[in-house]
C-alpha cells in the first residue's frame, strides 16, 4: 500500500527536522575548538611567563587548529548533513 500525500509531507517534515538537529549538534565541534585554542593564544600573549620557544611553539599549533575549525569544519558538517539520507 502506498502512503497519502499527507503522510509523505509528514515524514519530509520530519527529515528536516532530524537533519537540522544534526547539523547543529555537529556545529558545536568547530564552536568549542575555535573557543579553546583562542583561549590558548591568549593566555600566552597575556601572561608574560607564558613567552617561551615552547609556548610559542604551541601557539602556532593553536593557530593552525582555529584555521582548520574555520575553514574545514564548518564544511566537513555540511556535506555530513547533505549526504544522509532519511528513510522512509
């Protein structure tokens, strides 16, 4: 047996609804790294002590990190989101 109209529109309501949920769930991945590493540059830049090779050296790690949570993140949720496929 086939479904009515309504009942189709129903579960494609419902899909979005689950893909919206994910993909804000998997947005808070690149939220919290971008939050932490500039917590961390930060902290070295503002506290003298901090100002070793070593800190430095993690500083551009940090930085490398908040490129990767502005550029591929953000990405790499949105084709996770766009390749599920909701089951009917």
């Amino acid at each position: 047996m086939g479904r009515s109209p309504s009942q189709n529109l129903q579960l494609q309501i419902a899909c979005v609804y689950r893909l919206q949920f994910w993909a804000l769930s998997l947005l808070v991945f690149p939220v919290v790294t971008l939050f932490g590493n500039l917590l961390v540059c930060l902290s070295v830049f503002i506290e003298r002590t901090l100002h070793t090779i070593t800190n430095f050296f993690i500083v551009s790690l940090a930085v490398a990190d908040i490129m990767v949570a502005i550029l591929v993140m953000p990405l790499a949720v949105y084709v996770e989101v766009r390749t599920v496929h909701c089951s009917a």
